[in-house]
C-alpha cells in the first residue's frame, strides 16, 4: 500500500506540474534532473526523455545579465532547505543557442520524514517583459537627455512656485548652477522693474493657463537683462483638473530684439544720409541750400527727434534747428574738407534721455553724426577739386595753344574737332572745330584706316602711341603722338600733338644715300687693294729675284757702292713683297671672312703658340693661359687676332724675358679677352694712332714688321661686332682686351 501510495503520490504531482504554465525542472540531491514539464521542455531545447538522470547544469544553462554576480537558487534551497523566491535578470541559453530573460525560483521537496530529497526549479519567460522595461527605460534617458541638452532654456516648478528641475540651456541662460537654485521661489530670476508683471505670467501659467511667446525678461546673475519668449504646459494629477507641475521653454531673443531696434535706427539712419546725398549731387546746389536741407534731415532722424537740435557750420555759414546752448547733452563731429576742419555738426538733447539709450546718445546716434560730417566734408572736398581742376584744365587749353607743334582734340565716338591750337590752324586752316576728323584733315567720308582711336582707348588707358605720317597732299612728314586724355568739360578726348619732322626725314634720306655710296666706295676700295695688291706680286717677284740674283752673282766683282745698292734695292723689293701681302690680308678682313660659328677660343689659342713655338723658346717667353670660353668667331680670323697681340708681346719686350697673360671673362652677351705683357709699353698719346694703317712708333731697324698688324686686329675685331682697347704707358707693359660675342647671341650672325 505504501508503494503505491507513493506512485499514486508521484503521479499526482506530474499532472500538478505539467499543468504550471511557467517551467518546471525536478532535481534529487545530486542535482541530477527527475522531472521536465512541456513548458520546460519548450524553454530550455530538451525532452524530458533526454533530460531525466542529467545534470541540472547541462540542461538548465544560464548567464547574469549586465554583469550581475550569478545567483544558484537550486543550490541554496539544497543546502538550506528553505523555498528561494524568485531572482530576475538571468539569461537562460536554450539547447539551440537561443536566449531568454527569465525570473525563477526554487523549493525543496521532502519526503515522509521530512527530509530534503530534491527540489523544483520554477522559472518563468520574461524576454517581453524585459524589452518593454528596456524600452521604457531608453525612452526615459532619451526624455532626460533631450531636455538636458536642448538648446532652448526649459524650467519646471511647482503649485508654490519652487524651481524643481532646468537644463543646461537654462544655466547658460541665468548663470546660476543646480545646486544654488533648486527650491527657491522664481522671483529670484526677474529683473526688479519687471518681477511683478512676470510673477502675474507665472501664477496664470499654475493655474493651467497655456502661454504660447509670452515675453518675459529674465535676469542673469551678472546683472544683464536677457528678454525671453517662454511657452509653457501644465501637468496634471490623476483627477486632470489638478496642476502638480509647470514646464516652460524658452527662446532668447535678446539679440534679435537689439538687431531690430538698431535695423529701425539704421533705417533712419540711411535715410537722413539718402536725403543729404541727393542734395550734394544735385546740380547747381549752393552750399547755404546744403546746409538747409542736412540741418532738417539730421534733426528728424534721432530716436527722440521732438527733443533733437541740430547745428551745421561750414567756414562762416551756419544753420540750426535751434539753440544748441539749451541742450543738456551735445555730441559733434569735425567736418574736414582737403585733410583741413573746416566747420562742425552738432546734435543735442534738449531733455535727459532714459539709461535705455545708452546715455545721452545711441552708438548709432553718434555715428550717424560722424557719417553726416564725412558725407559733408567728401562733397565739399569733391566741389573744391573740381574747381581746381577746371582751373587746371583752363591752364592746359593755354598751354596747347602756346606750342608750337600742330594739336588737335576730337570726340573718339563721333569723331568731331573739339578744339585746335594756332599752330595746327595755321597747319590745316581755322574752320575744323566741329567737323568730322576724317573730313576736316583728309577729306574723307569714313574714319581713316589708320585711326588710332583702337590703340589709345585700350588697355593701358592713356598711353601714348607715337608713328609717323606723310601728308598725301603736301608730301610733308610728321610725328604724331596719340594719346586718350579728360577734356576739360569733362569727357574723354582723342588727343594729338603733330612735330614737322620733313626736315629731319630729308636728312635722313641724304644720310642713307651718303652711306650707301660710302659702303659701295668701301667695297669698291677693298676692291682695288685686293686687285692692285694681287696684280702687283707679279712684277714685284720678277724685280725681287733679278736683285737677288744680282747680289749672288756679282757680290764683291763690282766695287762697295755697287753692292750696298744692289742691297738696298734687295732689302726694298723684300720689304715692299710683305707690304703688299699684308695690304693684301686688310683688304680680306671684310670680304674673305667665314660665316661666324661657334668655336673653341683655347683651343684656336693653343694652335697659335705652337706655330710661335721657335720664337718663345728663343726668347724664353712665359706664356700664361686661364679657361677660354666658347665663342661666336671665324676661327681663322680669330687666330689672326691672337697671333698679331702675342707676337707684338714677345716682339716689343723689355730686357727681362717676356711673360704674356692671356684671360677672359664675360661682359653682357659678349666675352673680354685680355692680352698683357711686361714689355716696352706705348705712351698714351700714341694708343690711338697704332691702329691705323702703316703707322710704325719704332725704327725699321729696331724692330721688323709694315705696321699693318694692329690694324688688322681692330678690323676683324669690328667684323665680329666687338671693340678693342689698349692700356699702356711707357716701361709699363702693355693691355689689349676685345669683345667677342658669346655663344647664344643673337647679334652675332649679324655680323658674319
């Protein structure tokens, strides 16, 4: 009967649990699983077949939400025998991996003596739950952090009128932290000319009044008055009639309110300055009628214009509104024409003026004052610069009618003479004022296809173009100069002054005549020297070998006269043969030269000194050479240059050995090649004359040569487009420096 009793028992309690509709999950004292209803077996992944004889830990898997410590209800009630109330926040891992928020508990279960044999874990799903919490709670710091960090001030108080809660935009607005103002009554944050008007706003808005912009200034702890446009709710108890809080956000519109008021001021402000412009520029307006009409727009433009007196002096005139002496407060601005003062504006109050202005007077009054004394002080300098300049232009028309070249001025749109001087009348006659350019000076029925008006009315404006014309009638030239210039009423003219240049155009005429007969005697001569040189060495051969030939056969059979005359006429016949060779060579300079190329100078050099290798080792000469540049040169010209300067330096030396130093350097486009020696030197008087033609400073017999060299050197030195110098004094040594062109000059081929 026991036993079944006891089944009869366990029976019952399996129907008892699989009806829960929370989980339920059996445990003997091994906490090894006895029992699984549906409900668990739904929860946790696993049938009850599977479950039985497992461990809890296997089937029942949990974890602690948001880092709780892990509570163990199973264990506790097995250890202490006492039923384990429900726990919250455990996430149960289901077989599948799935997991569920769940709350559970536990109790023991005895047997007939009263011992703890197991227990029963209850647990219930409360994943809904759990999301409608987390909602609810992210919802409320949603809320709070909205309001905290709104930008618009927001305060909330209560039926007495306490201060329970404000943002941070509300701290901002008042200065005052949480801790200071919490619990205190609201008149604590308005002005004291206000508070009573703003307590009234309050104790409607506590009634359940709904403020929508109600203006309320509230004050900051520093003393400044911000205003405040404040809209307001009410909320109520559960019966919905009773207020049990007020909350009211607000829009600082302090600066929208001052931009408005100075919008309004400015206004007035534009307007007095509008009204004394178009005075200023209205023409023929006389100063006293400016000073009228500014006086009555400045008075009427001030925020209190009934109390407002105004005072304009400019030199000695004077206008007023009234009696600036009676006014209690006065501001004045300097009116300052060409950087001088030269009268005033003053503005005052007859009456004390509210602290709301700002004092006696606006920021913006004060600078209307000033603006008012610029405006005036611009035009009055504007008018005195334009009498000076129809002055200044009276004085140009006199001084164009004083010069003596032709001018004439015209209107570049319509073409029409406005004026010319008595030179040009007397040019092209006294009635063009007034015509068309183009019919008056060349009787044409167009504008001429010359017309510089395109030129002179371009960019730079008022540059002068200068050409030449010639008179189609008169065959007369002259230079004209063009230019865009500001008449004197004002517009902008074709201006030309026209220079008689027929007298210099003839000259250059004959000039070029002149030199290019003089280039075709030139040519002509280097001709003849050429031809008369060339045709000579014939004969000049013939007479020099007989002599020769006379000296050797008939030395010493004739008596000594006879052989000193047979030598002299040998030495002649020698001497006129290297006469005629280097004739021969001066006139080749110009018309046997090669194209100018670039070439090595050093190396052109260097083929030089081998050739007068006999003669400075004879004479021990010390030649030094730095760095030689590339060049523009005939190469064999060049070396003609090079070979004239060093043989003259070994040639006229002094008793020591001759040292020679041949540099160079660069000057512009060109190289400066030098040549110096330690030699005799030439006195100063004779540095021009060594460059002419047969020019000898030294005795035949001291020293060889036709004196022809030199001036070969000048001339092919000259053909390339340089120059050559000299530098000397006697016992002093000598200095030749020439330019050559550089390589890259442009100049150079110009030469060839």
């Amino acid at each position: 009967m026991d036993t079944l009793g006891a089944g009869t028992v366990r029976d019952d309690l399996h129907v008892i649990l699989a009806s829960f509709g929370d989980g339920v999950v059996g445990v003997d004292t091994a906490r090894r699983v006895t029992h699984l209803n549906s409900v668990a077996e739904s929860l946790t992944g696993w049938m009850e077949r599977e479950a039985l004889g497992q461990p809890l830990d296997m089937i029942f898997q949990v974890s602690e939400e948001r880092g709780r410590r892990l509570l163990d209800p199973v264990a506790e009630v097995l250890a202490t025998g006492r039923v384990v109330g429900a726990t919250n926040h455990k996430i149960l891992i289901a077989k599948d991996g799935v997991e569920r928020a769940i709350a559970e508990s536990a109790m023991p279960t005895r047997d007939k003596s009263g011992h703890v044999v197991g227990a029963v874990l209850i647990f219930r799903d409360q994943t809904a739950e759990r999301q409608v919490e987390e909602a609810l709670r992210e919802t409320r710091d949603y809320l709070n952090n909205l309001l905290e960090y709104a930008n618009a001030p927001v305060i909330v108080w209560d039926p007495a009128f306490r201060i329970t809660r404000f943002n941070r935009a509300f701290e901002r607005l008042t200065g005052r932290s949480a801790r200071e103002t919490l619990g205190k009554t609201l008149d604590i944050l308005f002005p004291a000319d206000g508070r009573e008007k703003a307590m009234a706003h309050i104790r409607h808005a506590t009634a359940g009044e709904r403020w929508e912009t109600v203006e309320i200034p509230i004050v900051h702890v520093s003393g400044a008055v911000r205003t405040v446009l404040w809209n307001s709710a009410s909320l109520f108890a559960e019966d919905e009639s009773t207020v049990i809080a007020t909350i009211a956000q607000g829009q600082d519109i302090t600066e929208r309110k001052r931009s408005e008021e100075l919008l309004r001021q400015r206004v007035k402000e534009l307007t007095c300055l509008q009204r004394i412009s178009k005075t200023i520029h209205r023409e023929g307006i006389r100063t006293m009628e400016i000073l009228e009409e500014s006086v009555c727009a400045l008075s009427v433009s001030w925020l209190h214009p009934e109390s407002t007196v105004a005072r304009i002096r400019i030199g000695d005139e004077v206008r007023s509104t009234g009696d600036v002496a009676l006014c209690v407060a006065t501001q004045v601005a300097q009116i300052r024409v060409a950087g001088k003062n030269s009268g005033t504006v003053e503005v005052g109050y007859l009456d004390e003026q509210p602290e709301a202005d700002e004092g006696p007077f606006l920021r913006e009054e004060r600078n209307l004052i000033d603006a008012v004394a610029g405006l005036l002080g611009n035009a009055l300098t504007r008018f005195d610069h334009e009498q000076a300049l129809m002055r200044e232009r009276e004085t140009l028309k006199t001084v164009i009618d004083a010069i003596d070249d032709g001018i004439y001025v015209a209107d570049p749109e319509s073409y029409e003479v406005i004026h010319v001087n008595a030179t040009f009348k007397k040019m092209r006659g006294d009635n063009l004022v007034g015509k068309k350019c183009y019919e008056a000076l060349r009787g044409k029925d167009a504008p001429c296809s010359f017309c510089t008006n395109n030129k002179i009315f371009g960019e730079p404006l008022g540059a002068t173009y200068v050409w030449e014309l010639e008179d189609e009638v008169t065959k007369d030239w002259y230079r004209c100069s063009d230019k865009a210039i500001r008449w004197i009423d004002g517009r902008m003219a074709h201006f030309q002054l026209a220079s008689d240049i027929t007298a210099r155009k003839r000259a250059e005429e004959t000039l070029k005549e002149l030199n290019d007969n003089l280039a075709r005697s030139n040519k002509e001569l280097e001709q003849f020297a050429y031809v008369a040189s060339h045709d000579l060495q014939e004969p000049l051969r013939m007479v020099a070998s007989y002599t020769q030939l006379l000296s050797q056969r008939y030395q010493g059979q004739l008596d000594d006269k006879a052989d000193k005359y047979i030598a002299y006429a040998v030495e002649g016949a020698t001497r006129m043969q290297g006469l005629i060779n280097d004739l021969l060579d001066f006139s080749r300079v110009g018309t046997r030269g090669e194209p100018l190329e670039p070439t090595d100078s050093g190396v052109v050099l260097a083929e030089i000194l081998r050739g007068l290798e006999t003669a400075i080792t004879e004479t021990s000469a010390e030649i030094t050479v730095t760095d030689l540049p590339m060049v523009m040169a005939d190469p064999i010209q060049l070396g003609q240059v090079f070979q004239n300067l060093i043989a003259n330096a070994i040639k006229f030396r002094g008793e020591a050995p001759p040292k020679v130093e041949v540099t160079a350097k660069p000057q512009g486009e060109s190289w400066e090649i030098c040549v110096r020696d330690q030699g005799i030197g030439i006195e100063p008087q004779f540095h021009k004359r060594i460059f002419d033609v047969f020019q000898r400073l030294h005795a035949r017999g001291k020293y060889s040569g036709s004196g022809i060299g030199l001036s070969i050197v000048k001339k092919i030195v000259e053909r390339h487009g340089g120059r050559i110098e000299v530098e000397s004094a006697a016992g002093e040594g000598t200095r030749f420096a020439f330019t050559i062109p550089a390589v890259g000059n442009r100049g150079a081929q110009e030469h060839a």
